[in-house]
C-alpha cells in the first residue's frame, strides 16, 4: 500500500501540502486530479523521494519498483526496440552475469529470474507495447535519435510500461498520443497488475481507467470512489451540503449570540447566558470549500459573416519540399461546420491544419478563401514563439498597435487573465495560462475559422470545458485536432479521416471509430470513410431529422429528469427536519428538562440522518446516468 500522512511540503512561503493524508492499496488505479499549480507533479516527485517533505511521510513496500513519466525525451544511436529493452537495467545485468558466471548456484539462481522476468520474450513485448503506441515495424528499426521529440517521448512511454513496476506514476501520459494510441494505452492501463496513480486531464481516461479519485485542494488529499464523473457530482454534492452547513451553524450562531447580547447583564438569565457563550466558543466553524473562481472562455463572434463557403480546395496536392503529403484534395468549409480531423499522428493532420491557416501552400491545385476572411490558429509549438520577457498583455498589444489598454486588457480577459497575471511576464505564466494567451492572440480579429490543433494538452479539466463551451457558442467555423476524445464528442459535428495521404469523410461516430480501432480493424475504418461529399449533400431535412431524433430521445429521458428531481426535493425535505432537530438539541434548556425526550430527539435524529445518506446515494447513480444518457442524446 502506498499510504501518505500528514504530508507538509513548502515551496517558500508558498504551503502545496497542510497535512495531507491519503493511502492507495496494491493493485488500485488512482487518479490524482486538481487545478493546475496545486501540487501534483510534486506530489509524484515526493513519492520518488526526489523532494524530501518539510513534515509526515510517504511510506510504501520495500520490494516495490516505482516508474515515472519523465519530461526529457530520451536519446540514443539504437533502434526503438533496443532503447526499450535497455530501459530494463535488471535484465541486462542478469544477461550480461550469465555469460561470465561459473557458480552453479549463481548460474541457477540468474536463470530463475530471468525467467520470472520473461527474458526469452522481452524483445516481441518490447516490439507489442511499440506497436500499440503508433509505430510499426519498420519504424521500430530506426535509430531513436531520428524520430522528433513527441515521438522520443513515447518511447520513454514504452519504455516505462515494458519494466513492469510494481508502482507506476503517470504525468499526463496521453499528451503526445494521437487518438489511436490514447485508446490503446487506455486498455494497457485497465489489464495493468500493478499500481497506478494517473495525473491527468483528460476526463475519459479517468472515466475508463482509474477506480477512485484522488483529489488535491487546499493542500489536502481527499478520496472519492469512482471515475472522474461521479467524483465530480459527489463533490459538487459536498459543496452544496457544506453551503447548507455554513448557512444553518451562521443562523445557529446569531440566534445564541442574540440571547446572549440580550440577557448577558440580566440575573436571572446569567447562567444561560454564560452557558451560551461557552456553546459559541466550543462551536468549530465549518470551513468554506470552493472550486475558486470560474473558468470562462470566450471566442469573439465574426463580424461582418462572410458568405460560404469561407474556404474551398479542389484537387490539390500539399506536403513539404516537393513531396506531397496528403493528394487529391477536395474540401470546402462553411460558417456553421464544426469538423474533427481524425487518424493517426504522422498522417497529416497538421498538415491539413497548416494548409487552411495559410502557412502551407499547395504543390497542386487550387485553394480559394472568401474576401476578407480572416482565420484564428492554434498550435502548441506556438508557445515557443512568445517573447518571454514580456506580458501577455505587451504582447497582445504587439499585434493590435491601435488598440487602447482597457481594449487589450478586456480581450485577455476573455481568457481568464486578471489584471495582475495580464502584467506577469510570459516566462512566469503556467503552460495552461500560456495556452490561454494563444487563444487571445488567436481570436484578437474575430476570425472566421478556428483552426485548433491540439489545443487542450496543457488545459486542466475546468478550462476544457470552458473550452468546449466557447466553441459551441462561436458563430463561425471550427476545425479541431485532439486527443480528447470528450472534447471532439461535444463540439464536432462531423469528422474527416486523415489517411494513408487524402482526407475522406467518415460516416460513423467517435464511439464507432474508437471501437473500430480498439478491434485493430484498419480497413473497417477506410471502408467507413466515403469521399468528402460536397456541402449541399447534407441537406436541411437530413438536420431537421437529427434534431427530431435527438428530441425523442431527450422525451425518453423525462422519467429519470423526475426521478432526480424527486430526490433532490426529498433530499431537501430530510435536511431540513434535520436542521430543526439539530436546532432543538442546541437549546441547553432540553438537557435539563426530562431525558426521554432527548432520547427520542437522537433517535429521530439517527433515523433522518440514514434515510438523508441513503437518498444521497440514490441522487448519486441517478444523477450519474442522467448525465451520461444527456451526453449520448447530445
């Protein structure tokens, strides 16, 4: 078990951790979540012992072996698969003692590890954990020093998963994976033996693969049980039960002091009174949980709208130096598309991209853009292009030289920047808040298009909805690359398919595409992608259809709506009977008077009490459906 208690850490004045406490038993799947900055790479870092704690301890097994993500691609001359099998420092020691032992017992005893290491197999488990992570064979026989960064990274990824560990620490491991390879380390994940403590943001990951929550705030640790979701509902269920509480002990609290102020100085009601004054001291103020202040995004509409199509590429051909990437292109884009491009990394989907944000031209055909379109681009490498000695908003003000300061400062604000962070120098900024000011330099012009590629690695879950939010509220198009299969659920309304060199209309859903991936069936996949059809295709019947069948649908929801609400009111009726027997019981004229009706007030009290928990599980899984029926109707 890993067990942490009464952890303190400081940062300078700065406390992440105030005595927090948390234990995760063998074999569990935890994810650890909270806002960006409160803690959780330390707290990994922590558990390795790479930072020593200013109080408590983190104690686990002695004979556990821990991994951890690293933030350094890893380097060498060898092939994939070598640079993975050597990550195994074990396994080739007992190799290399093999060939020069001559104690039989040693000799036995290096052959009995080796076989509880698997070593006869570790080259095709090596070439299979390759394989599920995007790289086929041929690619698993270069040298890692040709492959970028984000490639690298997921062979230290592999790397990590090949050793085994007993423990295994996970840094937002989905932020270099593709859709394909997300799903794929997602199944690794749910069949792992191990112990797993997951940090990350993306909510589907936390949803399929870890079984408690783990979450960080305040400096504490608290534990729900469950996926991301129902962690989210129980929590929002606490912070209405402890605004309720706050509310009825501030009543409780003027209601004494008001006796107390009237009949402190009276005889006969001293000894009341003073009794009252010791009730106020003894009453422990209940602290004041919140999700701090909102996460808000919001995309300027375009104005004047242009007529469609904003954009239209006929038979052209696109790639670098010469060489086409993706051929035989025909696509248009109109003011109401909200389009996913899906396949694997490597494929062209930044291609596509690059090409209809105008960084790219074509090698064949032509392109043509609407009069005075204007196009706001997203790209994570973007973040390298900031000047960080400035301010996000001496930036901004670079690119709008006739704007006014309140002007700039009130397009940042958009982005979640007060005034304070808006005068911070970027170099400062968090990756998220970096993240956020390329959305504010990206839609300072109110574009017509929003081109997004890869836009939410380093956005915590909050800001990705907020994300998804402003998406669904702009008024022109949008074109989006992610890995986050929740995002692309909840803005895309169609989906191209990014493959073996053209780009094709896929027909199914994402469901149905991650299904068609998770079965390995790549020509099930093409044979669900038709060619791009052209915009009058999809005609006004074919929406007011959708709309009618998502309307059914959202009727045949109406009784588990009911049954929320039902709960909800009986919740609220148990609570406030509660609320008047605990009122009763602060009265001390009841201790002095008969003791069975103080009998009978506790054990009404009990009873309210069991009937209010049992009703709040009962909200709880009804809830929980509601909310994942209303996302498949959506």
């Amino acid at each position: 078990m890993l067990q942490i208690e009464n952890l303190t850490y400081r940062i300078g004045p700065r406390v992440l951790f105030d005595g927090a406490s948390a234990s995760v038993p063998a074999g569990h799947r935890v994810g650890l979540v909270g806002r960006n900055g409160t803690g959780k790479t330390t707290l990994l870092k922590l558990i390795m012992q790479e930072l020593e704690a200013d109080g408590g301890f983190i104690t686990l097994p002695s004979r556990w072996r821990i991994g951890v993500t690293r933030q350094e691609a890893p380097e060498g001359t060898g092939s994939l698969v070598d640079a993975v099998v050597a990550a195994d420092t074990e396994l080739l020691g007992l190799r290399a003692e093999a060939e020069t032992a001559t104690d039989p017992d040693r000799i036995a005893a290096i052959q009995e590890r080796l076989t509880e290491k698997e070593a006869h197999s570790a080259r095709s488990r090596a070439a299979r954990i390759l394989a599920g992570l995007g790289f086929d064979e041929a690619s698993q026989r270069r040298s890692l020093n040709e492959f970028s960064g984000g490639w690298r990274m997921r062979v230290m990824l592999a790397s990590l998963l090949f050793m085994k560990p007993d423990l295994l620490l996970l840094d937002e491991p989905t932020n270099h994976l593709d859709l394909e390879a997300a799903l794929w380390l997602e199944e690794y994940l749910r069949r792992y033996d191990g112990t797993i403590v997951i940090v990350s943001h993306d909510r589907g990951l936390l949803n399929r693969v870890v079984q408690e929550i783990v979450h960080l705030e305040n400096g504490r640790l608290t534990l729900y049980q469950g996926g991301y979701d129902r962690f989210e509902a129980s929590r929002r269920m606490r912070l209405e039960q402890n605004a309720r509480a706050r509310s009825k002990q501030d009543a409780q609290r003027a209601h004494i002091q008001k006796f107390v102020d009237r009949f402190r100085y009276k005889a006969t009601k001293a000894k009341q009174a003073q009794s009252r004054i010791k009730m106020l001291e003894r009453m422990e103020p209940i602290p004041e949980f919140s999700d701090g202040p909102p996460v808000t995004f919001n995309f300027p509409d375009p104005d004047p709208p242009l007529a469609p199509p904003l954009f239209s590429v006929l038979n052209a051909a696109v790639g670098y130096a010469g060489t086409p990437v993706l051929k035989n292109l025909s696509l248009r884009l109109d003011e109401d598309d909200r389009i996913a491009l899906i396949g694997a990394n490597g494929n062209g989907k930044s291609t596509l991209i690059r090409l209809l944000a105008g960084r790219l031209p074509t090698i064949l055909g032509t392109v043509t853009a609407a009069p005075k379109l204007r196009v706001g681009y997203f790209a994570q490498h973007q973040t390298d292009e900031l000047d960080v000695d400035a301010t996000p908003v001496i930036e901004l003000g670079r690119k709008r030289p006739d704007d006014r300061d309140e002007q700039l400062r009130s397009q940042l604000g958009r982005f979640g920047f007060s005034q304070q962070r808006a005068d911070t120098r970027i170099a400062n900024l968090s990756g998220g808040e970096k993240a956020r000011l390329l959305f504010a330099l990206m839609t300072c012009d109110a574009p017509h298009i929003l081109l997004l590629d890869e836009p939410t690695n380093h956005l915590d879950v909050d800001s990705r909805q907020a994300l998804i939010q402003a998406i669904n509220g702009f008024a022109g198009a949008v074109v989006i690359v992610s890995h986050d299969p929740h995002v692309l659920e909840l803005t895309a309304d169609r989906f191209w398919l990014v493959a073996d060199g053209g780009v094709t209309a896929y027909d199914g859903n994402l469901d149905e595409y991650k299904a068609l991936l998770l079965g390995g069936s790549k020509k099930a996949v093409a044979n669900n992608a038709a060619q791009m059809p052209e915009k009058s295709e999809v005609s006004a019947v074919d929406k007011r259809e959708k709309r009618r069948q998502a309307a059914e649908k959202r009727q045949a929801l109406a009784p588990l709506r009911k049954q929320v609400t039902r709960l909800e009111k009986h919740m609220e009726k148990l609570a406030a009977d509660k609320a008047e027997i605990e009122q009763k019981m602060a009265d001390p004229e009841l201790y002095e008077g008969s003791a069975d009706a103080l009998v009978c007030m506790q054990k009404d009290l009990g009873w309210i009490s069991q009937q209010l928990a049992e009703a709040e599980e009962a909200w709880l899984i009804a809830h929980h459906e509601l909310e994942a029926a209303e996302e498949g109707v959506g």
